[in-house]
C-alpha cells in the first residue's frame, strides 16, 4: 500500500503493542535506522505507542538493543491514539494489541506480526524477537524503497 509515494505526504508507519515497552520500541529502533540508511528521513514518518503504556521499556529490551548499537535507555512508552494510527499507511502490531484494528479504517495496511512478548524472556529468547523484528522492519521498507 505505498498510494502517497508519488506525492509529497510522508508515508506513515506505526508499531503498536500493549505496553509499548517491548516489540513495538524494537521495531521503531530498527526502523528509524532503516529509514536513515535509504535516506528517507523525508519521506518516512514512524511512530509508536501502546493502548496500556508501561511505565518504562523492558529491561532485556534495552539490554539486547544496546548489544546491537541502539541506546533505548532513555524512551518513554507512550500511548497511541486512535486518530495517529488513522493516519498511517502501515501500522504493525505485535500480536498483542487491545486495539480494535477495525475501528482504524480500509485506508491503514494493518499487519498483525504476532510476536512473542520479550518481556521476562531470557536474554537469548529476546534476541530471536529482535533479529526478527528486523528482518520484518527491513521487508516492510522494500515493500516502498527497494534497497539499493
């Protein structure tokens, strides 16, 4: 679903869980990445939020992140509102969702990537979710912007 490429609105790209402290704050990690490795900081909006926000990112989130360069220390989940995901091309979700996905409407590519919680996993569990989460993220981005 990429309509808006041939225009000058950004496509929009939400990642959505429960408490936006695991798997959604994975997938915005690798996908702001990939959005500045192909050079679409203009072209690309991402967001993330949770229907529940948890009062900090998962510990061995964190911990797995920063093995693989990314400093989560510092975000805050948040939650996501009903009209942000109404404006969004493509919104993951991560198997978890409270959401109502039908309320979001026909125009959202909704993709329900029915992921494990890494929440309480050991720390080699959580990295199978994150190398995972990447190679979705990745695939997600050539859906609109071939790698080069």
């Amino acid at each position: 679903m990429s309509s808006n490429t041939a225009t000058d609105d950004p496509i929009r790209i939400a990642f959505v869980c429960v408490q936006n402290a695991g798997r959604s704050q994975l997938s915005t990690a690798f996908a702001e990445r990939e959005r500045d490795r192909r050079g679409l900081e203009d072209r690309v909006e991402i967001r993330t939020g949770g229907t529940h926000p948890a009062d900090h990112v998962h510990d061995e989130v964190v911990e797995v992140m920063d093995e693989a360069g990314f400093d989560l220390a510092d975000r805050t989940p948040r939650e996501i509102s009903l009209a942000e995901l109404r404006s969004c091309d493509y919104v993951a979700t991560m198997g978890c969702s409270t959401l109502d996905v039908g309320e979001v409407g026909d125009d959202v590519d909704i993709r329900d990537w029915a992921l494990d919680d890494p929440d309480g996993q050991d720390l080699d569990r959580v990295r199978e979710i994150r190398d995972e989460i990447e190679r979705r993220v990745v695939a997600l981005f050539d859906e609109f912007s071939p790698s080069e």
